[in-house]
C-alpha cells in the first residue's frame, strides 16, 4: 500500500513536469507528433512497395501459366486431329496440371490484390490526415503568434502613451518617395523600350506585302490570275518612308 502511494505521487510529479514541457511550446508537440507521423507513413510505404513487388511477380507467374496452358491445349488439339491419341493424352495430363497451377496462382493473385487495395487505401487516408494535420499546425502557429503580438501591444499601449502620428506620417512619406521613385524608373525604361518599335513594325508590314506580292505573281504564272484582273499592289501603302524605300529597292 505504501509503495502504491509512494509510486502514484510519483507518477504525478513526473506528470506535471511533462504537462510545463507540454504547454511551454505545443505547437513544437504537435509538430514532433507530424514529424514521426509522417515517418511512420515513410516506412508504411516502403513496405506497401515491397508487397507490390510480390504481387507482380504472382501475376507475371499467372501470365506465364496461361501462356502454358494455352501452348499444352493447342498441342493436345494438334496431336488429337492427327489421331496420335497417346501422345495427346500426355499432352491432356499435362495440360490438367497446369490448368490445376493456374487456378491456384490465380486466386493467391486475387487475395494479394485485395490485401494491397485495402492497404493502399489505408495509407492514402493516412496522408491526407497528415496534411490536414500540416495545415492545422500552421494555422495555430500563425494564430499563436498574432496572438502573442497582439498581447504584448495591449501590454505596451497600457504602459505607454505614445504619439505615433509624427513618425509614421515621416515614414510614410519616404516609402512613398522611394515607390514613386521606382515607378519613375520603370515608366523611363517602358518608354526607352519602344524606340525602334515603329521600325520594326513598318519591316514586318513591308515584308508581308511583298509577300502577298510573290504570291499574286505566283498565281498569274499559273494562270489562277489574270495581268488584267490583278489589282496593282499598293505595297508602299501605310508602311512609312524607310519601308517605302526597301519595297522600290526590293521591286527593282
């Protein structure tokens, strides 16, 4: 009775130290408790794969009994038209045996197949848990911590009656000198960046044209046009003096 005593006041104090341990920082518990849960799920599946190997190579074994069987059956049938009774019973015993192989593999296949899809199902239930459990995690670290800071601002605005209108509004004020200085900069490079744009444009118009061009003459070589019908490409139409010059430079 006495030792009964001395044990439970024991395992009390043990239980309250690991309660302070426990709630000095749960969210470092519930992340440990995620941490071997998810090694626990790492090593599920490297046993989940292991039993996947054994179930191809039962099912590789009843490929190739089928294949057997199959063989055995058409020779049994070969030996039978040509009236070689003998050898087709041999044959016919054989065949028996393999069908007997096959029927026994086959169903090992099918418990093996089974036991895989229920064990496959539990450790993809597993994972989503874990993800849950990964985004409830960061949910309460976040909340825990906007919660700390909000407390020690309630503490800091009871202690101190700060005017914090000057030194935001000065600070303000320099952030938004620095953005519209960026602003500035991108806005100059946009506009640099458009220089030669018109060029390159009226190239792109011009080559285009003379394009169409090749093609109408093409189409009056085979006869698909007639000179007479083909209006006269106004190449050098809307696609500004430096192209106007390319396109005579081109026809010439």
């Amino acid at each position: 009775m006495i030792f009964h005593k001395f044990w439970s006041a024991f395992m009390a104090q043990l239980n309250k130290v690991a309660n302070l341990f426990w709630e000095a920082d749960p969210i470092a518990q519930m992340k440990y408790e995620y941490d071997r849960s998810v090694a626990e799920l790492k090593e599920g599946r490297g046993g989940l794969e292991q039993y996947r190997g054994l179930v191809e190579r039962v099912s590789r074994q009843v490929a190739a009994n089928k294949s057997h069987a199959q063989k055995l059956e058409a020779e049994t049938k070969a030996y039978l038209k040509a009236g070689d009774r003998t050898t087709a019973a041999k044959f016919a015993l054989e065949l028996q045996k393999a069908k007997e192989e096959l029927a026994a593999n086959d169903q090992q296949l099918q418990l093996h197949e089974t036991a895989y899809g229920n064990s496959l199902k539990k450790i993809q239930h597993a994972n989503e848990k874990l993800i849950e459990l990964r985004d409830k995690i960061q949910k309460y670290d976040a909340e825990l911590k906007m919660s700390a800071a909000e407390a020690e601002i309630a503490k800091l605005s009871e202690t101190f009656n700060v005017n914090l209108t000057t030194d935001f509004g000065e600070i303000e004020s320099i952030i938004q000198q620095k953005i519209d200085q960026n602003r500035g900069r991108v806005r100059v490079a946009a506009d640099l960046s458009r220089q030669g744009i018109a060029d390159i444009e009226a190239e792109d118009r011009m080559r285009a044209q003379l394009a169409e061009d090749a093609l109408t003459n093409f189409e009056v070589e085979l006869g698909l046009k007639s000179p007479e019908t083909t209006p006269v490409a106004q190449t050098t139409k809307d696609l500004g003096p430096a192209t106007e010059k390319a396109v005579e430079k081109q026809t010439s």
